[in-house]
C-alpha cells in the first residue's frame, strides 16, 4: 500500500483499525482522505457504507 502525507495520519489510521475493511475498501477511504473537501464525517460515512457492501457481497 503506498504511504500517504496527511496532517491527522494517525486518526486515519485508527479508522482504517476501527472498521474491517478489505484492501480494495481501504484504498478506496484512503483516496478518499487525499481530497481536499474530505472531512471525518464523510470518511466514517464512507467507511461504514463500504462495510455494509462487503457484509452483503459475503451474505450471497
């Protein structure tokens, strides 16, 4: 996974801990964080609609 420079890298990495997320979904936060406009709403939002999507691909 490549590193990536963000002022509050720590708290990113406590929510990519908090939620089990496979690689593809944490790459997927991670471009998110990189935006701009990312706020930590928007990622734990993100974050919990990825879960629920993996949760519902396992279930079939």
């Amino acid at each position: 996974m490549n590193t990536f420079i963000s002022i509050n890298s720590i708290a990113l990495r406590k929510l990519l801990k908090r939620y089990k997320l496979t690689s593809k979904g944490r790459q997927e936060i991670i471009k998110a964080a990189q935006k701009r406009y990312s706020t930590w709403s928007g990622l734990n939002r993100l974050s919990r609609k990825i879960v629920f999507k993996e949760s519902n691909i396992n279930k079939i």
